[in-house]
C-alpha cells in the first residue's frame, strides 16, 4: 500500500486529491492546521474515524511555517508520494499580507524539500505550481514561457517553482512542477471569483441576497474542473522521470462571461445585481490567461473532459441545492473531525 502525504488536504484540490487515492488503494496522509472550529467539512466524503480498524485517512496538526513539524512528520509518515498543495492562496490576500503569503507559500515549499533531503528517503514530490506566475506574458502560455507575476502570492509561486527545479537538479530528487490554471468546482472557496458568483447567483435567485460586489469584469481566465486536475497531479508522479507539466482547458472567458452563463442559469439578468467595488481590483492585475497543455496530452495521456458552460452549471446546480437545503433545514449534522492521528 502505498502512502501518500497532502498538504492543504482541507482545500477544493486537497479533498478531491485524498478521495482519488484513497480510491486508488493509498494510505493517505494530511497535513490541517489547528483550529477552534471544524475546518475539515470537505473532506466529510471521505472521513474515517481513526478509532476504527484499517483507516486509511490520517490528519496531522501542523503548519508550513514549523519546519520542524514538518521534518518530524516526513521522517514518521516516509510517503512515497508528497503533494505540496498548502499555501496561502488567495492573490488580493496576498496584496494584503505580502510577509506572510511569501512566509507560507513560498518558504513552506523549501521547508519541505528541505525536510526530505535530510531525511534521506525516497520520495516523489509534487508542487501546485500556478498560471499566475506568467503574470502578463503573451497568451497563451506553456513550459516555455518565461514568467512575469504581478502579485505577491504570483512572486511566492515563481520562487516555488525555482526551488523545485533546483532540488531535483541539485540533489536528484524526484520532484516536480504543475502550472495548474484556474481550476473549479463546488468546494472551491466562497472568496474566490467562480464560487462567488455562483453562491451569490443561488441566493438572488432564493430571494436571500440582494447584491453582488465584484471588481475587475474583463479579466480573463482558462477555467476547468478541479476534480479532473487533481487527475493530472497523480499521472505527473507517476511518470518515469520528474519534469514540470502545463494543465489547461486551452479556452479563456473573461468573468463578465462567467456572470453571463451564471446568471442565465437562473434566467436573471446579472446586471440588475452586480455592482463594482474599487476594493476588489488590485494593485496589479492579470488581463489573460490560457494555458497550452499539449505537453501534458502528449506525455500524461490528459486532457480535460469538463468545458466552461458545464463547469458553471455544475457549480451553479449545487449551489443552489446547498442555499436551499439550509433554507428547508435538512442539512446533514457536522462529524467530529477532531480526532486525528499522531
């Protein structure tokens, strides 16, 4: 059996990822930092009460900013596999508290290449790599582009992306990049553009919400679904030799599109609700992204299934379902997720 580590196991790709190799027979490990609440609702699919025989999902306290917890938790786990998702990942936060995304995202990432040099095993590491790096380099963009972020947390990621490189070319470790472009679904977070929109759509349309407060409408992004990139995440650890991998749809949609095909989900005319607020734009901005992956077809075999107009609906549909269970009550009660293994 093999033994896999995530951090970020709570997030949208973390949940997605623990349920795709739990499938896959793994031994799954997850890195959630400590909290007064419950913080583990995405991962309620999969959870398994680490009092029963043959549990195979095991959460661990720490934080990417204890490196020492990091190395103690490499060294007991020794995963043959290690998924690099935690950070700080919101790019306005990031305007906001610029330290501590670099603090996070960006050392987190050489804590733990450090923590597996050191401890000597042999593992295969991935790190989430994003398309903001490429900042406002020409469109559209591969493994070739040079990057140009416009962001703190863009600037973290770039330095991420160098370490890895420099790890597996200076200590021949199996690690690797993927520059994954904006990815989706209904577990993404609720600050997030897509989800945003697609919640504040649902509760319009119940009557619950009045407005939505948006900023820059013409920004342009190449949006797929994210359990399909956490798909392409375990096909670049099982390649024979660790290399960096662009994951894309190859479409970009600006988000007055995506408030376009949200809104007429619902047949309301977006306009009517939707208002600019100057908090939301940011200092710098990406105008357009789309990711090239023929790399990833060529050698991974993946491509995605999922195109934009479905991407909304779902999201959309299970928006709508989730505002209404809570309106008639019949959500199901919280698990006592704080129960995790040493």
């Amino acid at each position: 059996m093999k033994k896999a580590l995530i951090t970020g196991i709570t997030g949208q790709d973390g949940s997605y990822l623990a349920e795709l190799l739990l499938a896959k027979g793994y031994d799954v490990h997850g890195l959630i930092r400590r909290a007064s609440t419950f913080n583990t609702g995405r991962l309620d699919p999969i959870y398994q009460d680490p009092h029963q025989p043959g549990t195979r999902l095991h959460l661990h306290y720490g934080d990417l900013s204890d490196s020492s917890q990091i190395t103690n938790l490499i060294y007991n786990v020794q995963p043959e596999e290690v998924y690099h998702l935690g950070a700080q990942s919101h790019v306005m936060v990031s305007f906001e508290m610029a330290e501590y995304t670099g603090d996070i995202t960006a050392l987190g990432t050489i804590r733990l290449l450090e923590a597996i040099r050191r401890s000597g095993i042999r593992t295969r590491f991935y790190q989430a790599s994003s398309s903001e790096m490429y900042g406002d380099a020409p469109a559209p963009q591969n493994e070739e582009t040079p990057f140009r972020p416009r962001s703190p947390y863009a600037v973290a990621k770039v330095y991420s992306y160098w370490t890895v490189n420099n790890y597996r070319e200076g200590y021949n470790l199996f690690a690797c990049n993927g520059i994954l472009f904006n990815h989706e679904s209904p577990r993404r977070g609720e600050t997030f553009v897509s989800r945003k929109i697609t919640r504040a759509v649902a509760r319009i349309k119940l009557g619950i919400q009045d407005k939505l407060y948006l900023g820059n409408l013409e920004a342009k992004r190449d949006w797929g679904y994210a359990p399909e990139y956490v798909e392409a995440m375990w096909r670049i650890l099982q390649q024979d030799q660790s290399d960096n991998f662009v994951i894309a749809t190859g479409e970009t949609h600006s988000v007055r599109e995506f408030l376009d095909e949200a809104f007429g989900r619902v047949d309301l005319d977006w306009k009517k609700y939707v208002e600019i607020d100057k908090r939301y734009l940011r200092p710098t901005d990406v105008d357009r992204l789309v990711g090239d992956a023929r790399k990833a077809k060529r050698q991974l075999g993946w491509e995605p299934k999922v195109r934009f107009k479905e991407l909304v609906r779902i999201m959309v549909e299970a928006d709508l379902k989730a505002e209404q269970m809570k309106l008639t009550g019949t959500l199901s009660p919280v698990k006592g997720h704080g129960l995790l293994g040493k």
